[in-house]
C-alpha cells in the first residue's frame, strides 16, 4: 500500500515540473520503506520516467513510431515530414474523445486542401475490433491509425485521454498538452506554424 501511494504519482506526472513535484510530495512515504531493494525499485521508476520526459520537452525530436491504418498499411512519423502534425490520442471507450470528433471534423475542414498541415488519430488501450466499430460509427475522415502494443501511449507520456499532440514541419515536439479540437486556439496555433519558414 506504501509502495502505490509512492509511486503512483509517477505514472500521472506528464511535466518534468509535475514529476519533481510528485517525488518531493512522496518523500516522507519514501523514507518510511524500509526494504531497500523496494526502494531502488521506485528510485528506478522514477528515473524512467524522468527520462522520458526529457525527451518529450519542446522543441526535441518528436518520438518516432510505425503503426497500421485500419487497411493494415504502416505508416512512420517520417512519412510526414515537412508537415505541421496535429495528434489525437484517443479510444472507442473513451467518451470525452469521442465527443471531440464533431470537432475535430470541423478542425479539418478549415484547413481542406492545405497540404502543409496532417490531421492524424491514434487509438491507444484499445482493442483492435472495438476500434474499428468506432471508426464504423463515428467515420472520422483523417489518418487513423492503432497502437496495438501500447508503444504510442507510452513514448509521448499518455497516462490520460484524449490526449492532443503538435508536432512541427521539422518533426519536433511544439506542444506534448495541445489544445483540443474544440479549443479555438488551436486553429491558430496550426495557422502560425504553417506561416513558419
């Protein structure tokens, strides 16, 4: 019980700023362990997650990942280079996300026919099967892909969904908490980057 309440707030930390935070709120639990090798073990839960953390700040190279579209066709960060991307991570089960997709198809239309920019969904903790009934009922008309091994979730930090992503034309992290397709600022933030030389 000890060793959840410890590190729990790990797996809920998406900042270094919040993951720092956590570990200071947890030490006097810490220090009243008393196995060591418990201890080591949170020590090196903590250092994982720093590390991926430090990985995602601003302006790093955005995580790189291969994942089929719902034809079984992989698809690679790579692929769109030279794009602005803008990322939902997202379920079947997860009714806030489902919710934003009326919002998310009106994001898209605005930007129709402007090449500069990818609009791009990724289920994640999702079963293939429920994924694709979701797709079937709420046809979403932009890339779709499935994290099937959870690797998506896991390298930019998905410890809650939907989960908004914007990526920039060099491939880099802009923002890891973008706003979401309802939120007015983000047509503008796309806008910007686009504009960027």
């Amino acid at each position: 019980m000890l060793r959840y309440a410890v590190t729990r707030p790990i797996s809920g930390s998406n900042t270094i700023e919040a993951l720092n935070t956590a570990k200071k709120d947890a030490e006097p639990l810490f220090d009243a362990i008393t196995s060591n090798t418990v201890k080591q073990d949170i020590a090196a839960s903590y250092s994982e997650r720093e590390s991926q953390l430090m990985q995602l700040q601003v302006g790093q190279a955005a995580p790189l990942f291969s994942l089929p579209d719902e034809k079984g066709r992989i698809y690679h960060l790579a692929d769109l280079k030279g794009k602005v991307i803008y990322i939902d991570l997202w379920a079947s089960w997860c009714a806030p996300c489902r919710a934003e997709m009326p919002n998310f198809k009106k994001l898209k239309e605005k930007f129709r026919g402007n090449n500069q920019v990818a609009f791009m969904g990724i289920a994640v903790f999702d079963a293939e099967k429920d994924w694709r009934t979701a797709l079937s009922e709420d046809k979403p008309d932009w890339l779709q892909l499935h994290d099937t091994t959870g690797s998506m979730a896991k390298s930019y930090v998905a410890s809650a969904i939907p989960k908004y992503i914007l990526i920039d034309k060099n491939g880099k992290v802009l923002n890891l908490n973008a706003p979401g397709p309802g939120d007015q600022s983000i047509e503008q933030l796309i806008k910007n980057e686009i504009d960027k030389p």
